[in-house]
C-alpha cells in the first residue's frame, strides 16, 4: 500500500482479525471456512477463488505457494520459493516431492510470470525443471530491523534465563527437517567442543519436523556437553537468541533463500553456513562458510569459537550486509513482475 498498489488479500475465514491488524486498510476476501482442510482449498482454488478474482476487479492475481487456478481469467504471477524438491529430492516427503515437483511445473508453464526469492532459484528452475529465466522475475527477501536487531542486554538475558543457560552457545534456528542438516550440526558440535574447558551448549530452535536422525545424533551426545531444543521461541526473543549466541550455525543443504541466515546477520550474529544453492547470494562474505558434512562442520565451527576478533569481524561485516535487504524493496520487485504480467 505504500508503494501505491490497491490490494486485496484472500486469506483463510479464521484469519481475518489476525490480517486486518496486521495491515489494516487492505480488502480482505474470506475463503470458506472449509477452505482450512487442504483437500478443500485445493479444490476451492480451482473452483471457487477464480469468481472471487473476477468479483474483486483484480487486473493480477498472485499465487503466493506454487499452485495457482488454471482458469482465473486475469494474469497470474506465481511464487516458487525453491528448486530443491528438484535437486534434493531425498530430504522432501514423498507425497510433498511429488505434488510440488507437479505444481512448479504447471505455474512455470502458466503462470505470465514467476517471481523467486533469488538468483540461485531462479537459474536451478532454469538447469532442473525446464524453466524461461525471461519470464521469472527474482525479488529478494526482506528483514525486519524491528523484530531481528543487535539485541540489548536485557533481551539477552531475557533469553539466557527462558533457556537455564549460564554459559556460551551456538544457537541454530528453522525447522528440524531433513534439508535444514541440523543432525549434521550436532555431530559437528560435539567434534568441536567435546574437549573445550569450557564448552559452549547447542541451542537448537524452532519447530519440529520429521527429521528422525536428529533424534539418533542427540542420543549420541556426551555426557557434560548441553544440547537444548526448546521448539518455538516468542517473536520478541529471537533477537536475543541470535545476537547473543558466539556463533549462529545453519549448515543447510540447499535454500531458496535463507532468511534465517539473515535474520542472524541482522541481530550482529556471527554466521556459519554452506555455499549450498542461495546462501552465498545472501551471506556474501559478511559470513563464514563450511562443507555440510559434520567433520566439516567441527572444524569450521572449533576455528570461529577460537577466533574471537575473527568472530567480532564477520558480526560487524554482518549487520553491513543485512541493512541491504529490505522488505520495501521486495514489494517494488513484486510491483514490477506485477506490471509486467499485466502488460503495463
């Protein structure tokens, strides 16, 4: 809206309240109730969201998830947010592999344009699936100084005592899912701080997903070494966890973007991470990098926590980088493929 555009957001019946304070003065379209099962809001996409487009005068319609109606009427611009069902098929289930592999394919053949969250995305669609890089438009994702900043000591503390922790840590945060390689991150801590005096605990954060080696590599943990997994956080600590932690370590093996790599960077956090698909487009050399594998992991994470002023560097060079991504500059790039899909 502050960009000029006249918005109208079709969100789920149970969150209108939630979107109407979130941003207010948008025309929000209800989808039916039933909609939240997800048969349903398939189904519902194809039948039903098509006559609300038209109700609403909508001159584009974006699909925001990589599925879109095939008969809307309008422009469709579709979002992809990676390639890796493509390129690490194994770490997807089977049935999500499946349908998302399906649905990229339709919307890159449909849709008038595609937007990714970045260049590497883009350009893996293009090698893997076929795609025109004519007709793909990248917009970088933003970060939200607000919520992700260089934290107080307060808000460190506050984090510290959520936690029990009295010491240092390394904290990881995302999803606890195949692609993430957190059991790898474990396995790599234990090599680097098993015979540390001081040995800093692993905070692993975020939600739980159907990665069941990260339950074999925490039962394989030393006895006198900390592993936490505390599940979601509240919003207003992660700064805390992130600027407080000696090192943020998110050895992904492939991202579309990595907005917790970011989202690190911008809390002043030094960041270990791989040269896997777009991490380096949003790392640069702000952040330190390692094989995904868990001797890789230890060594490149034992030399960060020996390093203090190498540390201290790539934490400066950090908050540098991340004030270049910003939320409003994603929106113009979406205005732009907006434009672009309707002929303007």
């Amino acid at each position: 809206m502050a960009e000029g555009a006249d918005l109208a957001v079709v969100v789920q019946a149970h969150d209108v309240a939630h979107y109407r304070d979130l941003v207010p003065g948008v025309d929000l379209l209800a989808a039916p109730a039933a909609a939240a099962r997800p048969p349903v809001r398939f189904a519902w996409e194809q039948a039903g969201l098509p006559g609300l487009v038209r109700r609403s005068g909508a001159d584009v319609l974006h699909s925001p998830h990589y599925t879109m109606p095939l008969a809307v009427g309008v422009p469709v611009v579709t979002t992809l947010h990676d390639a890796t069902f493509f390129t690490h098929p194994d770490v997807h289930l089977a049935v999500k592999r499946t349908f998302f592999r399906s649905w990229t394919r339709v919307s890159l053949r449909r849709a008038r344009r595609c937007v990714t969250p970045s260049a590497a995305t883009r350009d893996e669609l293009v090698r893997v699936a076929g795609a025109r890089a004519d007709r793909i438009d990248v917009a970088h994702l933003g970060v939200d100084s607000r919520r992700f900043h260089v934290p107080s000591d307060a808000e460190r503390a506050a984090v510290r005592e959520h936690l029990g922790l009295t010491g240092r840590y390394v904290a990881f945060l995302g999803t606890l899912e195949p692609r993430k390689n957190a059991a790898a991150l474990v396995r790599g801590w234990v090599r680097a701080v098993a015979d540390a005096e001081d040995p800093p605990a692993l905070v692993l954060a975020g939600g739980r997903g159907w990665d069941e080696e990260i339950e074999r590599a925490a039962a394989e943990v030393p006895a006198g070494l900390t592993l936490l997994r505390p599940g979601y956080l509240p919003l207003e600590q992660l700064a805390g966890l992130l600027g407080g932690a000696e090192v943020v370590a998110y050895p992904s093996l492939g991202e579309g973007f990595g907005l917790p790599v970011l989202e690190a960077m911008a809390c002043g956090a030094p960041v270990l991470t791989t040269r896997r698909l777009s991490l380096p487009e949003v790392g640069g050399d702000a952040v330190a990098y390692t094989e995904p594998d868990p001797g890789a992991i230890g060594t490149a994470l034992r030399e960060l926590l020996d390093a203090p002023e190498r540390r201290a560097a790539l934490a400066a060079a950090a908050r540098d980088r991340a004030a270049l991504f910003d939320w409003r500059s994603c929106a113009r790039a979406h205005l732009r493929s907006y434009a672009s899909a309707a002929g303007l």
